[in-house]
C-alpha cells in the first residue's frame, strides 16, 4: 500500500510533558512521512501538533470521559476516513484501537511501554492487558518490555521492538553559552550532576539523595545535582516525590548544599545547554516490579549530547546505555558502586565521540522508519480468524 491512513489515538501529547508525550508526538511526525496521520488526543494538543498531522481534541479530564469521547470520537473518523490502521499510542487507548479496528475492519496495533502491562489496578488488569494479545500488532519500546508482553500473552510473531528516539542535536551549544548558564545558576567550577525527568518514585531521586550523594560529595566536594523538572501533575499510576520531600532529605543528608532545582525546562536550546554544562547524568531508576522503566529515553538524550550516563540495571535502562561506550550500568540499590561510577565518570571521562556515536542509533528519523516497517508489516499479515475450539 502506497500510502496508507494511521488513525493515532493517544492521551499522551503536549501540553502533557513526559517521556511518553514527546514519544507520541514524534511518533505523529514521523509516520506522516509514510501514511496520512490523524490523531485523536486531548484537549490543548492542536497548538502543539507537528504541521504534518490533523487532531481531534477531546477533554483531558475526567479520564473516563477522555476514553468515553476518544472512542466516539473515533468510531466518526473510522467510518468517515477509512484508515488501514488504528494504532494506541500506549496501553490505555489500546481498547478503543482494537474496538474500532473491528468496527471498521482495520488493523489494530499499540506502542507498549513496560507499565502498559505492569500497572497493578485490578480493572485495568482485567479489562485492559487482554487486549494487548488481540490487537494485530504489538510494539514495544524495549528488551524487556517484550519479555513482559510474551509474558502476558502477546505472540511472538505479532510483536516488534523499536526503541524510542532522540532529540539528536545538530552541533555542540558554544562554549559561551555553557558558561553563561553555569554563571546564571551559580554553578561555575562545579560538578554538575544532572538529572532530568518527573519526580516520581520510580526515578528514586530521594534515595540517591539518602545513600549516593553523600558518598559522592565526600570525594568531590565540589558536586552539585542539578534537578531538571517537577513532579507529575497528569501521570497515570505514578507515586510521586516532591521537591520539599527531596529537600528535606537533602538536609538529613548533610548535602542541602548540593541540590539544585531548576523546575521544568522546555527550550531545546536551553534544555541542550543543561547536559553539555554537566559533567554526568546520574539515572537512579528503582527497581519496582508493577512500576518498570520502560526505556530510559532521558539516557539517550544526554548521550547526543557527549554526557555519560550513570545509572541502574533495570527494565529498559539495559537498551538505554550502554555499559563503558556510553556510561555506566550497576546493580540494582548497590548505591555504593553508583557512587563510584559517579566519580570514576567525573575523573575519567568517557570519550564524547564515543558517548555521542551510541545515540546516533536512536535518531527519531529511524524510530519513524522502524515504526512503519512495522505497520505496514502488519497490514501484509492475513486477518487473525476467531477461534472455533470450544
């Protein structure tokens, strides 16, 4: 098929920020290259959208009724454009894509990320997850991701990895901006460890806080964390940490001097002279079973950038980096050797060619090729026929 219609319906797109939103977004821009893309997402998203794409808001909030209108909304646009495909941009529209697709005789698909299938409410774990082995196709976001999709039922030959993307950066930020970012935050002759996400429980910022920063500051005296973001306002099944909490800790800690937050960054330019300022990016990810990282898309982020990421060995932070090339992997809570290879990654650097050649394997131009590959695969795929055993 030359040119086939994409009907993406996802709850995560900006003005959300997260992970998942810039993913969605892209996704949106990406595969309009190689079909016609209407989205449905929610209300706000229009402002945002990629000039490539048509959206259909609906509300946000309250989620039953986002779910309510995304589906109504949905079954005008199915029977009105006739897409080949209706894709969920994650696990929780991935009903609505499969009850369309039956509808209108499409094929259904869903980007998965780990707690697309993890996540612990009991209606969501009865009435959502077995969707996920009906639908045409699967996508996952990394190794391990697909380990829990089979797990949960997914066949094998419906199922696809494709690794989210990255803002790739066409050329270093200067030397004078990174100094002037360095002097606006009273950061100059500093360590800079960076840190970039949603304050939630998962990140473990807290905990790094607790058992790593003291250790790291013994030895480096000078080591600042720097924190770029907030704590989750619209995250589905997220605990959170807030800033006050981190804080405090950081007094307990006797490193109160040593945390900075900077909130929300959203100008890429800024946002690129943050990781080029740093001198590491610390990842402590915990390891909760019914709260996996799906991926770990800040990791390759920071490598476009040269910056080396120390982190966790959890979920799909094993694909995100990439142990001595582009930072550095250890054991889950052994908080001790995160310490060290915080300051091994300080002293000795890892070469920047080395970091920034990893992430080259992560552009958003290859995510787009690899989702339609994907897509249109499944479009080649014979229709799954009911099953007539008793």
């Amino acid at each position: 098929m030359a040119h086939p219609h994409v009907l993406h319906i996802t709850r995560n797109l900006p003005p959300l920020v997260g992970g998942m939103e810039r993913l969605n977004w892209h996704m949106a821009e990406e595969l309009a290259k190689y079909a016609t893309v209407t989205v449905i997402g929610p209300a706000g998203a229009a402002q945002y959208k990629p000039e490539s794409v048509d959206i259909s808001e609906v509300p946000l909030k309250p989620l039953p009724l986002f779910l309510t209108l995304a589906f109504a909304r949905g079954l005008w646009l199915a029977f009105r454009e006739r897409p080949e495909v209706i894709l969920a941009g994650s696990g929780l529209t991935a009903p609505i894509a499969w009850l369309l697709s039956k509808l209108c005789g499409a094929r259904s698909a869903v980007y998965l990320h780990g707690f697309d299938i993890t996540a612990s409410n009991t209606v969501y774990r009865k009435l959502w997850r077995p969707t996920f082995k009906l639908l045409d196709h699967v996508i996952v976001n990394s190794t391990p991701t697909k380990e829990l999709a089979v797990a949960a039922g997914v066949s094998k030959n419906n199922l696809s990895l494709v690794h989210p993307g990255a803002d790739l950066p066409e050329s270093p930020q200067s030397a004078e901006r990174i100094a002037s970012f360095r002097e606006k935050h009273g950061l100059q002759n500093k360590k800079i460890l960076l840190s970039v996400g949603r304050l939630t429980t998962r990140k473990g910022l807290r905990e790094f806080v607790e058992h790593a920063l003291p250790q790291i500051v013994d030895q480096e005296p000078d080591s600042v964390l720097v924190v770029i973001g907030e704590a989750p306002k619209d995250a589905l099944g997220a605990g959170i940490q807030s800033v006050e909490s981190i804080q405090e800790q950081a007094r307990k800690s006797n490193v109160g001097e040593h945390l900075k937050f900077l909130g929300v960054i959203t100008d890429r330019t800024l946002l690129a002279t943050a990781y080029e300022a740093a001198h590491v990016h610390v990842f402590p990810v915990r390891h909760i079973p019914e709260d996996p990282e799906g991926f770990g898309m800040v990791a390759i982020e920071a490598a476009a950038h040269g910056l080396p990421t120390v982190a966790f060995k959890t979920g799909g932070v094993i694909d995100a980096v990439s142990h001595g090339e582009s930072g550095y992997l250890v054991k889950t809570e052994n908080y001790t050797d995160l310490s060290k290879n915080t300051i091994s990654a300080i002293r000795k650097p890892i070469e920047r060619s080395s970091i920034v050649r990893f992430s080259m394997k992560f552009s958003w131009n290859q995510f787009g090729k690899s989702i339609s590959k994907a897509l249109i695969s499944s479009m080649k795929n014979p229709k799954k026929k009911k099953s007539t055993k008793n």
